[in-house]
C-alpha cells in the first residue's frame, strides 16, 4: 500500500512540474523583428530600416516616402532619404557597398551582401 502511495505521490509530482508543451498558438501576421540605423555621408543623410536578421539577398528600396516602413516588415532594406534629389547619390553609395567599398563599408558591412539595390 505505501509504495502505491509513493507511485502516486511521483506521478502527481511529474504531472505538476512538467514543462507545458502544448502547442503556441499560430500567429495571424508574421513580423520579423526591425532595426534602425543611420547614415551621414558628407552632404547625404538617411535613415535605413531593415529586418534585424538579414539572410539570403534582400530589395534595397531607396525612398523618401516614410510609409514604405511596411516593406521592411515584408524583409525589404529601406533607405529612407529627407531630398529626393539626391536618391541616385543614396543609389551610387549602396552599388559601392555591395562591391566591399565606400563609406558605407564599415558601419553597414553586414548588409554587403543582402541586398540587391532596386532600380528606378
């Protein structure tokens, strides 16, 4: 009788401490987690948003639309600059970038090569 109350007593014990694996609920949207970083290259300023994860090659969209933020939810890099005008300079900086050289080689070496720069 005692050693029935033992296998009892461990059985609840197992039942009351074991880890919950019942399965997380399936999220509706999937939002991979963002990152901000800036840039001041001479007269050139931006604001690049982008996955904190970077895997495999990515868009580069070069805008000056601030609403182009749901892009990078979806795993584009987006470069937000204040003058458009001066884009194709933002454009010819990244294009440096993805050959390993420029101004933007040190801060943004982990983007070299994720991303694929959007033509106009």
């Amino acid at each position: 009788m005692a050693i029935g109350r033992v296998v009892v007593a461990v059985a609840c014990a197992l039942v009351l401490t074991a880890p919950n694996t019942a399965a997380a609920p399936v999220q509706e949207e999937h939002r991979p987690a963002t990152m901000t970083m800036t840039y001041e290259v001479g007269d050139l300023a931006a604001v690049v948003h982008a996955p904190r994860t970077l895997v495999g090659a990515r868009p580069l969209i070069l805008t000056s639309d601030i609403s182009a933020q749901r892009l990078v939810r979806q795993g584009a890099v987006v470069v937000f600059v204040h003058d458009r005008s001066a884009l194709p300079r933002h454009r010819e900086l990244w294009r440096e970038l993805g050959s390993g050289t420029g101004p933007l080689a040190e801060r943004f070496a982990g983007f070299a090569r994720h991303v694929v720069v959007a033509e106009p």
